[in-house]
C-alpha cells in the first residue's frame, strides 16, 4: 500500500488553518484502518518531514436534512499531525 492510499487529503477549515498557525498542527482524512505509525510513515514519505505526534480520530456520520429528505454524512479517520518547531508543509501554492 503506498503513502498516497493512507493520506487521503488534507482538511482545511478555519479551526485546522489555526491551528496551524499557532500549534504547527495539520489535519488529514486518513483510509480507515490506517494507525499512528502507519500515518506518520506516510506523512515522511509524502512530505519528508518526520511528524512528533499523530492523534487520530474517527469522526461519526451526522444526520441532515434537505426538506423532508433525511440523510447523514460520511463517517472520516482523521489524523492531527504535529510537525516539529520550525518546519511546515505548505498546502497552498503562493
């Protein structure tokens, strides 16, 4: 399995952008079975930054509506990872 089938994407929102900011923290959507090691692996590959910390998280489906359609939301891994001080990983192209 290659490192781009564990790292899915990275979730930007204003909560992970600040994080980021002040914490050096990235979130990504992880593949469901993917743990700690197997992530942090992934990240040195793809970025070749070697994370502190990966916390993972499964992130349950939602119920919503549209009108009188009830539906949820995909269910997601999530994987917070801590880069070390004075290194990043530029997700935007500038």
């Amino acid at each position: 399995m290659s490192a781009r089938d564990i790292v899915i994407r990275p979730i930007i929102t204003e909560k992970t952008s600040k994080q980021n900011a002040e914490e050096n923290k990235i979130a990504f959507e992880v593949k469901k079975g993917a743990n700690k090691t197997s992530v942090a692996q992934a990240i040195e590959e793809i970025y070749g930054i070697k994370p502190e910390k990966v916390n993972i998280l499964n992130v349950h489906p939602k119920e919503k509506r549209m009108g009188r359609y009830v539906g949820k939301t995909n269910a997601v891994r999530k994987a917070v990872v801590t880069l070390p001080e004075g290194q990043n990983i530029n997700l935007f192209d500038e």
